[in-house]
C-alpha cells in the first residue's frame, strides 16, 4: 500500500507517504500511557492487590474517582442500591470489576483525544468499549481468561485515533485535502502496525500487543492465536451492535471465526442476546 515518492501524487498517496516516514523513522507522536492506567494495569496482576490498594489508587486522581462512582452508579451495573465510596464499590462490584472501569475511565482521557474529529474519535471509543464488553461474553462462554480477553477486546484498535490524529495533522501541516472516506483508508491501513508501536511502548501483556497486529489474520498468529479469534469475534459483534448496515446479522453469523472458535449456533445467539447489555456498559463507559 505505501507510495512511492515519484509517484504520489494524488492527496492520499501524499499523505500516506509522509505517514509511513513517520512510522519507520520513529517520528510519529505515540501517547502516554496514563499513570493511573497503568499503575491499575500492574495491580491487576499483582497476587498481594487488595480493594485497599485500588481505591487508594483511584483516589489519587479526584476526576477519575468521580467518574468510576458515577460508572459504578449507572444501569450498566444495577446496584442494590447507590455506590456512595470507592470501598462501597469494590465490595458491591470486586476488584477486577472496578479495575477495569478505572483502567478504562483512564485510557479514554489519555488516548482517544484527536481536536477537530471528536466525533470520529467518539465512533472509534465506543466501537473498543463494545469490542471489550463482547469479548468478556465469548469469553465466558470459551471459558478463556475473561480480563485478559476484555483487555485484547479493549485494546485492538488503539492504533486508530493516533493514526487519523498523524494523518488529519499532515493534512493540515502540508494543506493536502482529506476527507473522511480517505482519513478512514489510512486508519484501516496502517493502525495496526501503530498499534503494536503503542503496545510495545506501554508494555502490554504480550496477547493484547499479538491481538493488535493479528486480530483480522488469526491465521498468522505465532502465539495466541485462540485471543485473536476472540477479539476478532468481538470486533464484529460490536460492528454489527454499533453500525449494523456495515455488519448484517446474517453476514455476521456466517463469518468462519466463529466456528474456529468453536461457537456453535446456540452460542452465538446466547451472544447477540446480550447486546442490550452491552451497549448498557459502553453508554455507563462512554464518560
């Protein structure tokens, strides 16, 4: 797909040939991944965590207390009754529980920030919150690691909005014109290989960084092949939740991952029941 520099002379070959300089000599903008994040991320797979530790943790950063107590609060999570302190919502939700909302609610204000495209970036937040909310279900339903699963389905497209912030800002920096349809051409193009750049920089657990390149080409993963179908299967499940003419339930049940993964009919209808109740935790996330 790259251009060569001769021959680039259409808007997207010019701006896809100063992004794949960027990529290969190391100059694209690559963000943080917020300290809260990861220190929740490291907790996660600490034996001695306690709801002590985590709370503590979130309590560092007001903002984002408020918003997991508002999270805790919503439909989403139905408590008994309201979540009125962060100890309250460990002992009413359990720590892995709360440690993904707090991981979540702190990726979203590090990450998903593209000016000028917020409402791309809104599509492309609430496609990865759906993505991981559907691989905890094929999750369960594989009895497969369920946080390891929710972080590959969280995760796979991380790539995405730095890649259209790059491309948006070339466009801009060189006035090439861009419209959307091209922005989108580029982010499916090349947010993978960004993506592993992220994983790799934020020291991911290595599944999620082989789900990042690998999801689509299952059948090339070295390693964790089972995780790609995973969030493979969850990547379309969110597609057809969250913009169903680009992914037909007939279309979508046909798909070969499914039975790779070795889900049969009943369990795929077990799984596009719980729609409702995903897009219940991706409106609650959707801060």
């Amino acid at each position: 797909m790259p251009a060569e520099p001769q021959t680039a002379s259409t808007p997207i070959e010019q701006i896809e040939h100063i992004l794949v300089q960027k990529i290969e000599q190391g100059e694209i903008e690559l963000p943080l991944l917020p300290q809260v994040a990861s220190q929740v991320m490291a907790l996660t797979s600490d034996p001695e965590a306690d709801a002590a530790k985590l709370s503590s943790l979130i309590h560092q950063d007001q903002a984002l207390a408020a918003h997991v107590l508002r999270i805790a609060n919503s439909p989403a999570y139905m408590p008994r009754s309201p979540v009125a302190s962060l100890q309250h919502a460990v002992a009413m939700l359990g720590i892995n529980l709360l440690s993904e909302i707090a991981f979540t609610a702190s990726l979203k204000a590090g990450a998903f920030q593209v000016p000028g495209h917020e409402d791309d970036v809104k599509q492309l937040w609430r496609h990865s919150l759906a993505s991981g909310a559907f691989a905890k279900e094929v999750a369960r339903t594989r009895r497969i690691n369920v946080e390891s699963g929710f972080l590959c389905g969280l995760l796979h497209a991380i790539g995405k909005p730095v890649v259209l912030r790059t491309a948006a800002s070339i466009a801009r920096d060189r006035k090439i014109p861009a419209d959307k349809s091209m922005l989108h051409m580029l982010i499916e193009g090349y947010h993978s290989r960004v993506g592993c750049l992220i994983g790799e920089k934020w020291g991911l657990p290595k599944q999620v960084v082989e789900v990042i390149q690998y999801y689509i080409d299952y059948e090339h993963a070295p390693s964790f092949r089972q995780e790609c179908l995973l969030t493979c299967v969850a990547d379309r499940l969110a597609t057809h939740l969250l913009t169903p003419d680009d992914m037909p339930e007939e279309v979508l049940r046909d798909h070969e991952s499914f039975g790779e993964l070795n889900l049969y009919p009943n369990d795929i209808e077990q799984l596009l029941e719980s729609k409702d109740k995903v897009l219940a935790t991706v409106n609650a996330m959707n801060l």
